[in-house]
C-alpha cells in the first residue's frame, strides 16, 4: 500500500506503529489530503482534518468514515484558513489545549495559479497560503511536536519549483504579477523552508521532509483555463498522465508512517524516492534570508 514494498506484513507494520498516533492534515478535504487522511485513518492513525471549509470538510470526512469503518473520534474536523493568520493562531491554541501529543503534521494545503488577490493580512494569495500560512502553523506547533519526539513534518511542494525564483524586492507580487511564477516561487519557498526548519530541528526528534507529489487529478488546477474545444483531448490525457490522489498521496503516507525515514531530515522525496535538488532548492543563503523576513512577515516575535 505505501510506497513498492505491498505486502500485509508491511501493512500491519505500519499499523503498529501509527496506532494511536495524531496526525494533522492540512486541505485534507479533497486530493491529496483527502486521499492521506484516509490512508493514515486505515493504518489505525487518528487524523485531523484542517480545512477552511467546514462544509466540505464535513462531507469527505464522512466519506472517509464510511469507507474506513472510523469514528469521530478518530477523524476530527477543525476549521483552518490559511489565508488568515488569526485563523491559523487560533486553531493552533486549540490544538495546543486539547491535544496531548501530535505525532505529524502534513502541510498539503495549497492554492494553484489563482488570479492576484491578497490574504486577510495583505499577502500575495499563493505565498500567503502555499508558504507563510504553513510556515506559522509549524513554527506555533513546534513545541508540541518536540514534546511528542519522534515526531514528523511533511511539506508538500512541487517540482514546478524549478521555475521558481525568491525576488526579495517583490515577494508580495506588487510590482509584477504572474500567476505561474508565483505558484513556482511559493514551492521553492516551501523546499527552502523545509532546508532551513531541518537545520534547526537537529537533535530535537522532529524530522521535516519534502514531497513532489507529480502531475496528481485534483481541484488544484481550478483557476486555469482550458479552452472549451482543448477539454476533451486534456480530460483524456489527464487520466492515462495524472496519478490518482490515492497515487499522488503515496509518498506523503510514507514520509507520515514508514519505519524506512526514522531520523531522515531535510530530504525532498518523489514516489517514495528521494530526490536531488537544483542548487536553488538548498541554497542555505537564501533559506536563512527568507526564514528571516517570514518571521517578520507573520509577526514572529524570537
């Protein structure tokens, strides 16, 4: 089931180990979060669906109930809006006070190519969610994870970040706006950020790790436009292309759940693989540099 090692015993491997386990998922209510959420619930894990849209969040949860068998208790849903960092503060300090433990936190939630619109508190949408909201979730559940050691983060990025480029003068996308270049450059931030956050966590029994999920059939792409006459041929291409969110959320269980990345750190993974990165993607100069201004940017006080 996870990775290419299919085999019950590894399964019930992985059971043991994720049993009564905690496990946050951001954007867990379609995809690829969806798709994690119910995989760590069949491994006996207890799963946190954050999400902005309760609604819908309330709906895949009760699907994942049914097919899973679980309880309300071991899929809880809260409401978590990364495009606002109140939001984000307030779900944490609930987190904090109910939870005892939490064993991993999967930053999955993610805005593709929208066109230019701005977070609650003035960020450019796609660096505001895809980076800085999950930078401050992190940083304010830090000191639960490092309670609750060994403990995991998992980001999830992209390899469009190839494409990307940290422009320190225009992060905010205010002098220039290009809905592509800003979904890259939000990816290579969350590379960056996953470099740096692995650098700082040493020696404190959290690990954080990466994940380029590939080309996965989603919602994500709902702000680009296809041509109608161009659907049917990109429908078609996109099932024998695309990976199935259940696929696409392989690797995402395996950095959750699997005994093979005990101690792993600050590694990029591609189907259960890790990846060598271009130069940009662990450029310790830049990556320092950007956790700076994120700090300031979310009003991080050290």
């Amino acid at each position: 089931m996870v990775g290419t090692r299919n085999s019950s015993s590894v399964d019930g491997q992985l059971r043991k180990m994720m049993n009564g386990k905690t496990v946050i998922v951001t954007g867990a209510n379609s995809g690829i979060g969806k798709a994690t959420a119910a995989a760590i619930v069949k491994l006996k894990g207890r799963v946190i669906m954050a999400c902005r849209d309760l609604s819908r969040a309330e709906e895949a949860a009760q699907e994942i109930r049914q097919e899973t068998g679980a309880d309300n208790a071991q899929l809880v849903v809260k409401q978590l809006d990364l495009a606002s960092l109140t939001s984000i503060r307030t779900f944490c300090q609930e987190i904090i006070k109910e939870e005892p433990r939490l064993d991993v936190l999967i930053n999955n939630a993610g805005i593709y190519q929208c066109p230019y619109t701005k977070t609650q508190d003035g960020f450019e949408m796609q660096f505001g969610v895809n980076h800085l909201g999950h930078f401050l979730l992190s940083h304010l559940l830090l000191d639960l994870l490092k309670r609750s050691a060994p403990s995991r983060i998992v980001v999830v990025s992209s390899k469009l970040y190839k494409y990307g480029h940290i422009n320190f003068e225009d992060l905010n996308s205010e002098q220039n706006y290009n809905k592509a270049f800003a979904y890259n450059r939000s990816k290579l931030a969350n590379l960056l950020f996953t470099y740096e956050l692995a650098h700082r966590l040493q020696g404190s029994g959290v690990t954080v790790n990466a994940v380029t999920p590939g080309l996965v059939r989603t919602n994500l792409g709902k702000h680009v436009h296809i041509p109608m006459l161009a659907k049917p041929v990109f429908n078609l291409l996109s099932w024998g292309l695309f990976k199935t969110p259940e696929e696409g959320a392989q690797t995402l269980v395996y950095l959750a759940c699997s005994p093979d990345v005990n101690g792993v750190q600050g590694k990029c993974f591609a189907d259960c693989q890790p990846l060598v990165l271009m130069h940009k993607g662990t450029d310790q100069e830049v990556a320092s540099k950007l956790w700076d201004i994120s700090e300031v940017m979310v009003g991080i006080t050290t």
